[in-house]
C-alpha cells in the first residue's frame, strides 16, 4: 500500500471507491467478464418476453452454444408451466418482481427445478423497457426436499403399522391368555421379538437385512448349548417389511414348538431350510420348518393368536402359499413365496 494511500481521509477513500465503481459500471468488458463468469442462467426479454439475449450460464444451462438459437423466441415456453411463466413476466411489467419454482429439462437431458426471479429494467422515464429473468439451478435443494418428504412419509406409514401390529399383539394375547400373567408375558415376548427385528435393521446400517440373520437372531432366545436347531440357506436380502413378517412368525413358530412340540422336550430337534426356484423373472422361495424328536401333535381344536400371526406373516404379507402338518413326529410348516415379494417393491 502506498503512502499516498495510507495517508487519505475516510471520506477520499470512500469517493475514490466510488469513482471504481462508476467506472466498473461503464467498462463493457469486465460486465461481459460477470456475465460469463455467472454460474445463474440470465436472460433478457423484451416487453413481449421475447428473449432478446443470453448470457454463457444460460447456454451451459440449456446445453447450447450459439444463442442465436433462441434470439426472438417466447421465453415463457421454455418453462414446464408456462403460464406460471407468464404470471412472472406480468409482474415484472407491472414494476414488480415475478418469482416462481419451475422443472426444466437440463442441458445434460435430466429434469431440473430452477428458481426464477423477473425484474423490470426500467428507462429513463422511470418505466420497465425490458424484463431481467434470472435462474437459479436449485435441482439438489429440491431433490433433498423430496427425499426427506418420502422419508417423512415413510416413517409415517411404519409407526402406523408399527402401533397397529403393538395393539394386536395387546389384545389378542390378553385375550386368548388364561391369566393375566400369562398375557402379559405373552405381550412381552412378542414385542421383544419385534423390538428384535427392528434392532437388527438397525444395525444392518441399511434399514434393510437378510433372510439368515433375522431367522438366526429369531431362534436365539430358544436355542441352547448344544444347539437345537439346524438352518439351512442363503442369506437372501429382504425389505424391511419382509424381514420383520419373517422375525414375527419364525417367533411364533419357536414359541409353539417350546409350550408344545419339539422344543417342549430334550430331544427335540428342529431344521429350518430354504432354496430359490425358478428363473429370476418369477423366482421362488421354498422355506420350511420342520420339527422331529418331540411329543406327538396333531391338529389343535382352534387356531390361537400365534398361529394366525404365522399365517399372518407368510400368507398375507409375503404373499406366500402356506401348508401347515401336524405329523406325528411334530409340526412341519411348508411355505412357498415369491422372492420379489421378500425383496420388496423397490427389488
């Protein structure tokens, strides 16, 4: 810095800043320079909103290099809602500011949203002479804003569910419980299967998990050292959805088998195994649960809470054809379903 800069008044510092900027104002070159250097999409429009010219943003906006292209061409149908367009254009008119949100196909050929701001330019007279519009590509914002409202949504949809299913699992085992304490520790196993479930999504990282993790996890509780249980199959990927219907009735399954069947014995034994059929269009997913070396069953006189909540999971939720035998040498339950409907809707 100079002496001769160090030594002027606050008042010559402020005129000499303000001859620069009267000068920046006149120097066509460095308004050419902002122009070019502007990443917002600037266009001007006559009275009619014919667009009179374009600046470099605009073009890399609309993928175009020559703006000769759109010289003279109406500017509100460039816009998706034209007449939104047009409601800008006529505020500007007025001597005011137009301001909407529009999608406009990008230069890259996706859909973007731009934000857009219409000001007059006004004449000597005090009058608007031509229009100043300005975009803004505002596509992440307004992709943010979607995703966070599907995520709203979504969250939502499972607290409903989520209390819905709480309240049945409430009344139908207070209901069909002998005791009030049997109820309430049917309540409680159940929702801690549930709370089970939701903990292995959570932990998957994903909010999604696999067919063998959850089965593992569901049969925990009621397995011992040496196990009891012997699992076959792949760890086929599931929808949320899919993986808590899959952890409720494996748990009905495990519950049943403990008051009455394999479990209900030292020597029981229980195979749990599963495969894919089919080609992958149509494939299929053939899961069993088969009990041996416990008491001999046979059909109960009345279908319980637990065993409309198996056919709840597999049959109504995962879409699924469901055989339920009682042989003599314990409780085999035979599912067929269909591997989108594990996977969920977004497979």
């Amino acid at each position: 810095m100079s002496d001769e800069r160090i030594f002027r008044s606050p008042a010559q510092l402020k005129a000499e800043l303000a001859r620069r900027h009267a000068e920046l104002l006149t120097d066509a070159e460095f308004t050419r320079s902002v122009l070019a250097n502007s990443t917002e999409a600037i266009k001007v429009l006559d009275l009619d909103a014919r667009i009179e010219f374009m600046s470099a943003g605009a073009l890399r906006a609309m993928a175009i290099s020559d703006a000769g292209a759109l010289i003279g061409t109406p500017w509100p149908a460039l816009w998706r809602d034209e007449a939104q367009a047009a409601a800008a254009v006529a505020k500007a008119k007025a001597g005011k500011t137009g301001v909407f949100e529009s999608a406009r196909q990008n230069g890259n050929g996706k859909a973007g949203w731009w934000e857009v701001s219409v000001t007059p330019i006004l004449g000597a007279n005090g009058k608007p002479t031509r229009l100043l519009a300005i975009a803004r590509d505002v596509s992440e914002r307004k992709l943010a804003e979607q995703s966070q409202q599907m995520m709203m949504q979504e969250l939502h949809h499972r607290v409903k569910n989520m209390l819905a299913m709480v309240m049945a699992i409430t009344s139908q085992s207070l209901a069909r419980s002998a005791t009030i304490a049997d109820g309430r520790m049917a309540v409680e196993q159940r929702l801690m299967a549930l709370a089970e479930a939701h903990n292995l999504l959570r932990e998957g990282g994903t909010d999604a998990a696999g067919l063998r993790r959850i089965t593992d996890r569901a049969i925990t509780p009621y397995d011992t050292v040496p196990s009891r249980f012997r699992v076959e199959g792949d760890d086929l990927p599931l929808s949320p959805q899919s993986a808590l219907a899959v952890a409720m009735a494996v748990h009905e399954l495990c519950t049943n088998a403990v008051k009455h069947g394999a479990l209900s014995v030292a020597t029981g034994r229980v195979a749990i195994a599963w495969r894919g059929e089919g080609s992958r269009a149509d494939s299929r997913v053939s899961w069993t649960w088969r009990e041996s070396g416990g008491p001999a069953v046979s059909l109960p006189a009345r279908r319980g809470f637990g065993m409309r909540v198996i056919e709840a999971n597999f049959r109504d939720h995962l879409h699924g054809r469901l055989e339920m035998s009682f042989e003599p040498t314990g409780l085999v339950c035979t599912v067929d379903l269909p591997l989108a409907a594990l996977r969920g809707p977004n497979s």
